[in-house]
C-alpha cells in the first residue's frame, strides 16, 4: 500500500476517483487539481492512477472534513 502524500494546487478543489475494471474495484484517490479531468490527469501523473474505468467527484468543500 501507498503512503498519502499531501501535495496542493492553489485555487483548486479536492476530487474522489474511483478506478473499476470489468473484475471489480482496482483503486481510489483523493486529489486536490482544477476540476474532473484534471483530477484524473494528476492521479496519472503521480502515479496512483491503476487504471481501468473511472468515475469521479467533486468533494463539497463542506464534507472534507469527513474523508
């Protein structure tokens, strides 16, 4: 298992990626970029994007307390 690593992009939200494949849950990421594709552009360039199809979410400013 990976260790988070918080890394912040100023002026922008917090996203849930879900990652899926045909077998089942492959994965998910919490991060902080400037919408949706931007989202998942930045979970592949970290490196904790595992492929597979995705789904995703903005994160209500007033629910981040709660992941």
């Amino acid at each position: 298992m990976r260790k988070a690593v918080p890394i912040t992009a100023p002026g922008s939200g917090w996203s849930f990626i879900s990652f899926a494949s045909e077998t089942g849950f492959l994965g998910g990421a919490v991060v902080q970029a400037n919408g949706v594709r931007a989202a998942l552009r930045r979970a592949i360039k970290l490196g904790i994007a595992p492929g597979g199809e995705v789904i995703c979410f903005p994160i209500p400013s007033a629910h981040l307390a709660d992941v």
